[in-house]
C-alpha cells in the first residue's frame, strides 16, 4: 500500500483509487507541467514560491490552469493536512486533460489537476558518502526547442541520461547543453566549488531550481557566488561537486566519470550549504493547518473524500 493521499479534479482519493483517463494528453504526450515540492516537520517549504513555477510553466506551455492560484495553494495545503503526514513530497499536476488521438491540443477542453501526497527517498545515505555520476551521452535540448524553465510532464530526455547512469552503475547522470557546456542533472542544478567560490551555471540551459536560488540566498555574506556557464573540464577540476533539487535536496557528488572531485571526499563548503539547507527546510515554511483551525478547510469546502 502507497503512503498518503491525491487529488483530482475535486476530491481526494487513496493513492490506489486515483484515476485519470488514457485519454488524458498529459498521458499521451507528456502534455501537461507538474511541480515537486516538500513539507517538513508539517511546513511547506517555499510553497509560493512552487505555486507560482508551476503557473509559470503552464503559461509557457499555453495550459490554462483549472484552478485559480489562491484555490491551488489551499488544495496543496489541505491535501497534506488529509495525508496525516507531517514530512512528506507533493507532487502537483496540471495535465491538459482528455483529448482525441490527434495531438491537437485545442480539442483537450478540460485540463485536470491532481496533486499527489506521499514520501520520498532519494539518495538516502549518499547525502553523507557522496554521490557518483557520469555525463549523459544524450544532451539536454536546445532553449529554442523546449524552454528548460518549463517543468512539463515529458521528462525522456532527463531518463535517457539516468538510464545511462544506471547501465554504468553511477548514482546520477550531469547533463549538457548542445554548445557542451554543463547543464544540469538529470533532475538537480549542479554547482562547482572552487576555493571558497561558488559556481552554477545560469537558468539558460537548466531550471530554475527553488533549490538551487536558496542555496544561492544561502551563500549571500558567506560564500562568493558566480553564476557562469562552464564546461566538463571545469567540474573535473573543481574543488568540491554538489547537486540541489527538492526530492534529491542539497548531495556531495565526489566522482565524475570514475575521476576524483578534489579530495574525492564531500568537502566543507558542500557540508556547511547542506547544514545550513537542512536547518532553513526544517524551520520555515507554509504552516499545514489542522483539521478544525486552518483557513484551507473551510475555502476547500465544495470538496469531497471520494
Ligand atoms: C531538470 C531539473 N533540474 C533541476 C531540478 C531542481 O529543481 P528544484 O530545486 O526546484 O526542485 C529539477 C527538479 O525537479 C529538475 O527536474
């Protein structure tokens, strides 16, 4: 039995009950966006912040949400409050809903929204030991073929590269652009250390990662940042590697294609971001309400338990 709870279109059904139509385009053709985001010690992490990604993304994809911001930030909240969870993963949705076998997507009238409640485990104890990876033979396409700051539902290219990861039993895949300059993983930002410098490179070519811009809050008085494009040979000879996403969070990766990042150890300035993120996640954040206190109940109240 799955963990938690989902929503669709209304209601909310155990995970094992939630059902869209084979119809649906986001199913078809990978039509649709979705947002990943985390509650911790029952706080949303920088839910506004998802909330608005992930109408941006639609925006960008012509996707007209089914649900104004303010009712999809209250169904996120009520939609943790019925998991029972209080630290757990959300998984957004906004597909463009049932359509013909044609991919027009004029003929999909009712776009769905479903929000998945559940846990998520990434890289466990990797977050201490660090993290292998090579670099996907497979390229992230260009800006002018799918704007990266789209997070849409058609992610074949981000598992092509963690295929490849896994034929060569790494634990991740480090991406590049079609110019061959460092990208991103298969689903993180990436940064290089050098000294006490921070490098990442700038959201042409990758996502704007809600990780990635708090570990760059993170450094401000602390750590010099340069947001730069660079290539393969920069991450080799960086002194420290790591990856940020919200599901794989703030991880060391120590080798790049076999090769050592500096002392092939997860080093300071990786384990200071990580503390530092690790603290920030566990005391801020979108309060969950409780059952008879909390303003999503009552706004949520048209909903039902399917
Ligand atoms: C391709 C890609 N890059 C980066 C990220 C990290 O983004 P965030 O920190 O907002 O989770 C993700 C996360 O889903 C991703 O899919």
């Amino acid at each position: 039995m799955r963990e938690g709870i989902v929503y669709v279109d209304g209601k909310w059904y155990p995970p094992e009950r939630a059902k869209l139509s084979v119809f649906d385009h986001g199913l078809l053709y990978g039509d649709g966006v979705f947002e990943g985001i985390r509650f911790y010690n029952g706080r949303v992490f920088k839910l506004d912040r998802h909330v608005d990604r992930m109408f941006e993304s639609a925006r960008l994809i012509g996707l007209t949400p089914p649900i104004t911001k303010e009712q999809f930030r209250e169904v996120i909240l009520e939609t943790c409050r019925r998991s029972g969870l209080s630290d757990g993963y959300l998984r957004p949705i906004f597909t463009r809903g049932e359509g013909d076998l044609g991919l027009d997507p004029r003929k999909s009238k009712a776009p769905s929204c479903v929000v998945i409640c559940s846990t998520i485990s990434l890289y466990g104890d990797k977050h201490h030991t660090g993290l292998s990876a090579i670099v996907a033979s497979v390229r992230r396409p260009p800006r002018v073929s799918l704007n990266p700051n789209v997070k849409s539902l058609n992610y074949l290219n981000n598992i092509l590269a963690k295929s490849e990861a896994n034929a060569k039993g790494a634990d991740e895949a480090l991406m590049l652009d079609v110019e061959g300059n460092v990208a991103e993983m298969s689903a993180d930002n990436i940064f290089v250390v050098k000294g006490h410098t921070v490098y990442t490179p700038p959201t042409v070519n990758c996502l704007v990662g809600i990780t990635r811009e708090t570990i760059l809050e993170l450094c401000e008085g602390r750590f010099p940042v340069r947001t730069e494009m660079f290539k393969l040979d920069f991450v080799l000879q960086g002194d420290e590697v790591f990856l940020t996403g919200t599901g794989g969070e703030v991880a060391p990766v120590i080798t790049v294609e076999g090769h050592p990042i500096g002392s092939g150890k997860p080093g300071p300035v990786t384990l200071e971001l990580q503390q530092r993120y690790f603290d920030l996640v566990r005391s801020t954040g979108t309060p969950i309400p409780t059952a008879n206190g909390g303003s999503a109940t009552e706004k949520v109240a048209a909903s039902s338990v399917a």
